[in-house]
C-alpha cells in the first residue's frame, strides 16, 4: 500500500474542487423535465374538469395530478393535497399550525402545551433538525437500524412521556443511510400507545419512487394501519417532485385523514388563494399518468446508478477488510452514509477540504449538528459528473486511510 501521508500530499497537489455535500440532482438529470419549461405552452389552461389554472382557488391542487401521486405516496386521492413546491415548507408551516392551532384530538396547541419534543432517528435529516431547533420544538434521539427507528426505544419513550408530540421518519431509502421500514416497523409506529392524544408521525417519503435498481421496493401503507389501529389521525404524509422534476421548481404534497386535511387547508386558506396551479397542470402534461412517472424514474436511475456504483466500488476496494470503515449500499434516493471509527469524521472531512472535497459536515446527520461517535459521514454522489464522483471519492479514500494511520 502506498503510504497514506504521500498520497495526501499528491491529492493536495491536485488541485481538487470537488463537492458531495448536497443531495442534489445533476444537470443531466434536470434535463430529464426539460419539457415541463415549455409546458402547459400557450393558450392551455384549463384543467380535466375545465378549470381555468390561472385563476385563484382550488385549494386542494389540481385532481389529475394528484390522482398520479396518489398509489406512490399512498395516499387515497381525496386525502392528498397537491402545493407549491417545496415539502419541507410543508413540513414547517404544518408544525407552525400545529403550535397556534390545535389539532384535531389535541387538547391543546402545541405553545400553550409546555415542552414540546420529537424524536429524531439518528442518522437522520438536517434539515428536519433544523425546522425543530427553529421552533423550539426539543429533539429526542433514538438510533436507526436497516429496518427502520429502533421501536422498543420508541414504544418506550412515547408510552410514558406526553411532550413527545412526533416523530420524523423518511420511510423509504432514507436520508441518509437509505434504510427501508419494515412492515413491521410502519406497523408498530401506527398502532403504538402514546402518551400525547396528539401524536404525529412525520411521514416524510420524500424518495418514494427513487428506486436505484429495477427492485421497486414497497413499504406499509401507514395511513390505513393506523386508521385500522384508531389512529387515523397520527401520520402527515409528505412528498414533492424536487427530485424527480425540478428540484426549485416542483410540486409538494401533503396527505393525511380527512380530519388532518379539513383542519390543515383551512390554517392554508389564511396564507394565500390557492397553490401554483399552473404548475400541477404543467407537470400533469408532464408525468401524464403513474406509468409515465415510473418512466420518468427510469431514466433518472440510468443516470445516477452508475454514480453509487462508482462509491460503493471505490470503497469496496479500499475497505473491504478494513475493520471499523463500512458503509450503507442503498436500493434507492440520494445517499451513503459512510461510517468510520468513533472520533475520525470529523478528521476526515476536515482532511478531504483540504485536498479540495467539500463532504457535508460530520455531525450533519444528527440533531445540533453533534454525532457523540464522530463517526457518520454522508456521502452525496449525484449532482458532480461521473468521473468527478470518481475522483472525489479516491480523494475521500485517501483522507480516510489517512485518519485511520494517524490514530
Ligand atoms: N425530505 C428529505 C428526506 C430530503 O432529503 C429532502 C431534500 N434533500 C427534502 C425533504 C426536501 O424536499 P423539498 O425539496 O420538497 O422541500
């Protein structure tokens, strides 16, 4: 093996400018939906049932594309609210409402309710963190497994404690360690006993036809199990076209009972007219029906595939007997995490800017920015071109190979 300290010294002397930080899409990949920027083209307005898109109203968003989004987000059409476009605005102003307005079966609003905490499965969103941290809302960690939040700490912490009023969950190739729930799993977070009447599953499935093999993987409908269990109030269901069409420029969506749906469009109705139905009708021209978004998704897998083929190999090479380094090998969305022995992250990411790769922050994957094991790092492979992707991970190679001969 070359020595590690001389390799760091040829890759500073690259010159690199390299970045897996954000869970971007390529430019490649925008180009995908370069039809959607000439669409609904001009003199096309008017919705399937004559609507004209251009007026206000329509709170709801248009029918045609939600009856799209409806079987992958599994949420039944009427259920499903079709926005502008972004999904974590969703997720914020829905928790925003749900701190100055009660909800349905909450005995209170959230501010005037005391501590107010959710759990944060860990490694998990920054940005999830981020919308609690901005509204006081405390953070609670429980870790991950491959199937999910670990659900006897879970079970446990929401049974005895009334101010855990949520939970976050991406529930399918999750960010960032692309986890898939289990049945089992969506089934106990439906069913569970909770301290707090109003208890709410985040249901973020921000990657839900994200597949990066020809293996469609298929999770628990959680609406209906927790309707079944007398929870039908407990998940907000959401999604957006961020990374399926245009990341900016997409549609978000919002899905939970009726009771939810009633409560949560007439708290929206007070801070505009109606969503961007120009848009619904523009990417309903688009995707055309399920099969089309299916299609859609194809062609973004032939893109990106090849890029978490190119991680997992360049790994694989270097760490495959390597005790303490491993890493996830996603089936879909826009992750690997990368795990290395407790303490080395941050070094690593420390090391790699150096040498001219920008890694997203260690510590990023977990709430106010500290991982106590200093151990996770996410890797993000799909905005820089392939041969980037290529170079910035043997650059990431050596930085840890680097760390490892330090310690
Ligand atoms: N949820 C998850 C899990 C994400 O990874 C992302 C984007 N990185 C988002 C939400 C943001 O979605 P949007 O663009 O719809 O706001």
């Amino acid at each position: 093996m070359t020595d590690p300290a001389a390799a760091y010294e040829e890759l500073k002397a690259a010159g690199l400018k390299l970045d897996l930080t954000r869970g971007k899409p390529s430019a490649q990949q925008l180009d995908l939906s370069h039809e959607l920027l000439g669409l609904p083209g001009a003199g096309q307005f008017r919705a399937a049932d004559g609507t004209d898109t251009r007026n206000y109203g329509g709170g709801q968003g248009l029918p045609e594309l939600r009856e799209i989004f409806a079987p992958s987000l599994q949420v039944p059409v009427g259920q499903l609210v079709a926005w502008n476009n972004s999904s974590l605005e969703l997720m914020h102003d829905t928790l925003v409402h749900a701190l100055l307005t009660a909800l349905p079966g909450a005995p209170t609003r959230w501010v005037d309710a005391g501590r107010v905490a959710f759990i944060a499965p860990v490694p998990g969103y920054d940005r999830h963190y981020g919308v609690c941290e901005r509204l006081g809302i405390d953070l609670v960690t429980v870790p991950m497994t491959a199937d999910g939040p670990d659900m006897d700490e879970v079970e446990r912490l929401v049974a005895e404690d009334p101010s855990i009023k949520g939970i976050w969950c991406v529930p399918k190739y999750s960010n960032p360690d692309g986890a898939v729930y289990s049945d089992e799993v969506v089934r106990r977070l439906a069913s569970m006993p909770t301290a707090a009447p109003d208890f709410r599953i985040m249901w973020d499935n921000a990657y839900a036809v994200h597949h990066l093999t020809t293996e469609e993987v298929e999770i628990a409908d959680v609406l209906t199990l927790a309707a079944e269990a007398g929870n039908a109030d407990r998940p907000f269901v959401f999604g957006s076209t961020s990374k399926i069409t245009l990341a900016g420029a997409g549609v978000a969506f919002f899905g939970a009972s009726q009771a939810n749906v009633d409560w949560w469009l007439k708290l929206a109705s007070k801070k505009t007219i109606g969503p961007d139905k120009v848009n619904h009708l523009r990417h309903a021209l688009f995707l055309k029906d399920a099969a089309g978004l299916r299609a859609h998704m194809a062609a973004h897998r032939e893109l990106i595939a090849p890029k978490f083929a190119a991680v997992d190999r360049l790994l694989t090479e270097a760490f495959s007997d390597v005790e303490g380094v491993s890493w996830t090998k996603p089936r879909g969305g826009y992750f690997v995490s990368l795990t290395v022995p407790d303490g080395l992250a941050s070094e690593v990411v420390r090391l790699a800017k150096e040498a001219g790769v920008v890694l997203t922050p260690a510590g990023a994957t977990h709430p106010y920015g500290k991982d106590p094991q200093d151990a996770t790092i996410r890797l993000a492979p799909t905005l820089p071109p392939l041969d980037e992707v290529e170079k910035a991970m043997a650059g990431v190679v050596t930085c840890v190979q680097l760390a490892l001969a330090r310690r």
